[in-house]
C-alpha cells in the first residue's frame, strides 16, 4: 500500500493534512472499486502503524468526504489524542474535567 506518500504530505505540510477519502482509498488500495467500512479499517490501522491518526477517527465510507491527517508526535496529534481519550473515559462514565462537554461540544462527535 503507498500510504508512505500521505505520511510524506503530512510531514511536508507541518503534522497536518486534509485529504478526500478518494484520495486515501486511491493510495491505500488503489485496485479496490470502493471504500468499505473492512477498509477503511485497514487504512486506519496503517496510518496508526504510520505515526497518523485521522480526524474523524472513524473513516467515513463515502469518496467525497473529506478528513484530517495527523500526525501522532505534534502537538496538534497529542491534543487530538488527549481528546479521544477523554471522550473514551466519558463513554465509560468515569469522571471527566468538569463542563469540558459545555466548553467543547462538538468533542464527542468528532472525536468519538
């Protein structure tokens, strides 16, 4: 797979990258006709092995969706990792930093 190019894009452009779903699906799994949710799974799970993670954590299936690239050792990628895992622990019902929900909203959504 020529995920190696997206994590070359990403370090080029400061840690950071907003890409289409096509142009991931056409760089991981160029001989696939479309995106699946198996795949996009694949594709996570290489860009975790990569040093990236995604916002939306969970890739859409759809082409025409667009998505962050980041990478894991910036400070973009630390914070974006600090918040999943607090929206991991909310999910739980552990206790949280408090009013974090009121202050960032759109959290939960983006990142669980």
């Amino acid at each position: 797979m020529g995920l190696e190019v997206i994590a070359n894009a990403v370090k080029v452009d400061d840690g950071v990258k907003y890409l289409s779903m096509y142009t991931l699906k056409k760089y991981a799994a160029p001989h696939r006709d479309r995106l699946s949710r198996d795949l996009c799974t694949e594709i996570s799970a290489m860009l975790d092995k990569a040093g990236l993670i995604t916002l939306p954590k969970v890739l859409p299936t759809y082409e025409n969706h667009w998505v962050f690239v980041i990478e894991k050792g910036t400070a973009l990628g630390q914070a974006v990792t600090l918040a999943t895992r607090v929206v991991g622990i909310s999910k739980l019902g552990a206790p949280t930093p408090a009013g974090i929900h009121q202050e960032y909203p759109t959290l939960t959504a983006q990142v669980g």
